[in-house]
C-alpha cells in the first residue's frame, strides 16, 4: 500500500485504477490507502454535472474536457452509471462518449456503478473523487447517474453544481420542482437548438425567482449550449470560473467543502454500522422471529427497529 499511495501521489494512472477498482471493491487496504493520501487532497476543482437521462451530460462534459485539454489543464472524470442487474456493474459506460479522450494522457475516466445507492452517486464516490485529487489532477468532472428529481447527492461532492436541462420532454418538467432545482449553481438547457429552448429558458428563470438566494449572493446563470457541436462551451467554462471565483472571495469554498466532508462522514458512519448491524444479524433467530411478528401485524416496522438498536 505505501508503494501504491507514493506511485500515485506522483501521478501514476495505473497505480490511480488500481486504487479506485479497491474502493469500489470494499477492500480493506482501502481505508488504509485513502488515509494515506488524504492530506494530499484539496487541490483540484470539482464540477457535479447532474440532470434528467438523455439531456446530454456526458456530450456536455466531452465537450469541456476538449477545451480544458486545449488549455494544459489535467483532467479526470468520474462517471455514475446505472448498475447491472446481473452482474453489478456498469451498464451505460458513459466512457464511450469520452473515447476521443482515451489516449490523452492528460485525462483520466473512469466509470462506476451506482450498485443501487439512491441520490444518483455510488457509495464509493467520495473515496473516488479524494484518489483523483490526489494524483494531481487539476480538474473533476462528476456525472451522476441520471435517475431525476431524487439526484441531489451530487451537492454534496462537488465545489460546483451544473444541472443540464433540455427542452421539450417531460423529464424537463419534473427537473423545475423543488429538489433538483435547489441544488444547481449553473444551469444549461442543451439542445439550443430546440424551437421550444427560448420558452423553457424564461420557465426555469421565472422558477428561480421565487428560490432563495445563493451563497454569498450568487445570481445563477441560465445558458444553452448545443453540446455535440460545442457551441455555448465556453460561456459554460466561464460561468463555471466565475462561481469558483465568487466562493474564493467569499469563503464560501471552505464553509462549502466543510459541510460536504461532514454529510459524507455521516454517510460513512451509517453504511458501516448498516454492514454490521447486517452481520451481526444474520441467521439470528430472534431477528428473524422479529420479522415475522412484522409479517404478522403484530409489531410495527418502526418499533421492530428500535428493538433491534435498543
């Protein structure tokens, strides 16, 4: 483990996969190797690209990752795909829309499999993102997984939130109501070319003027792009420089990251005393005979709970 952690510290890709493929894995060197790094961490910027399926996020984040390539800057980019219901792994892999960058070695993908975790990010997505940072990347692109209105987890990993819309579909709809719509820094509507674009731009704007105001004062930006062409990038790039600036000059960066680290220790802490209380539970008689008293209507779910914890 220290010669994996020194490898990838001085940005080896392949010490960076083999450290990732352990998390997503559960090994336990894992937690070893995070703590290692950890205080190497901090550096990089990260993005949350979040949104309904088929709005274009990974078109989008390809597009960005040309133009920061075309700049020097390293980037990495981890993707949430669904899972596999046989296998457990991912389905989608949203890499083969990233395939013009597979041989630049300024560029790190990665795919990950949601495995069922709610809220449109792996488990392991935190871990990923902090083992990316370390080996030095400038820059993460995170795409969550794409399930709609319940994928507000990714304000909890990222510096910066970017909520891809598109005209003219239902899923668009349900994206204006209030648990997306609250997390997003950036807003794109993509597809500009949609005759129905001009409309939804003055719905969502009319949406955000009944939200409360962002950190520090923040006026979120609506945009539309045409990702496949690239045209409406490089307002995107700039929106998303300017919302690092604002919270640099703010603290917000600090306060934003502090209250990210403390939602993802506690996630921590609840999967690990889920896994042990699962253990600890399994083939146990009397659990068992709880259930049935469940099955039975004879005691309430909440008050089995409390029994088991009790």
């Amino acid at each position: 483990m220290d010669d994996l952690a020194k490898r990838l510290l001085e940005g080896d890709r392949r010490a960076l996969a083999r450290a990732i493929s352990l998390v997503e894995n559960g090994d336990p060197a894992a937690a070893g190797l995070v703590a290692a790094v950890y205080p190497h961490t901090g550096g990089a910027a990260v993005t949350g690209f979040t949104g309904p399926p088929g709005a274009g996020k990974s078109t989008l984040i390809a597009a960005l990752v040309r133009r920061r390539r075309e700049q020097g800057a390293s980037v990495a980019v981890l993707a949430i795909d669904p899972s596999s219901p046989f296998s457990g792994g991912a389905v989608l892999g949203d890499r083969i829309r990233l395939a013009e960058h597979f041989l630049d070695g300024g560029v790190f993908i990665r795919s990950m499999a949601a495995r069922g975790a709610l809220g449109g990010l792996a488990e392991a997505a935190l871990q990923t993102l902090l083992l990316m940072d370390a080996s030095g990347r400038a820059e993460i692109e995170l795409e969550t997984v794409g399930v709609g209105q319940g994928e507000v987890d990714v304000a909890g990993h990222a510096d910066t939130v970017v909520l891809v819309l598109v005209p003219g579909s239902g899923d668009s709809v349900q994206a204006l109501k209030a648990g997306v719509m609250e997390i997003p820094d950036v807003i794109v509507v993509n597809k500009r070319e949609h005759p129905l674009t001009d409309l939804f731009v003055r719905e969502i704007r009319g949406v955000l003027a009944l939200a409360p105001a962002q950190e520090g004062g923040w006026q979120i930006p609506v945009l539309t792009t045409e990702a496949a062409s690239g045209d409406g990038i490089e307002d995107l790039e700039a929106a998303i420089a300017a919302h690092r600036a604002q919270l640099d000059s703010s603290g917000g960066l600090d306060e934003r990251r502090r209250r990210n680290l403390r939602e993802e220790v506690l996630a921590l802490a609840t999967a690990n005393h889920r896994r042990e209380l699962e253990r600890r539970l399994e083939g146990d008689p009397s659990f068992a005979a709880t259930i049935e008293e469940v099955a039975a209507r004879r005691l309430d779910p909440a008050s089995a709970a409390r029994r088991l914890v009790g």
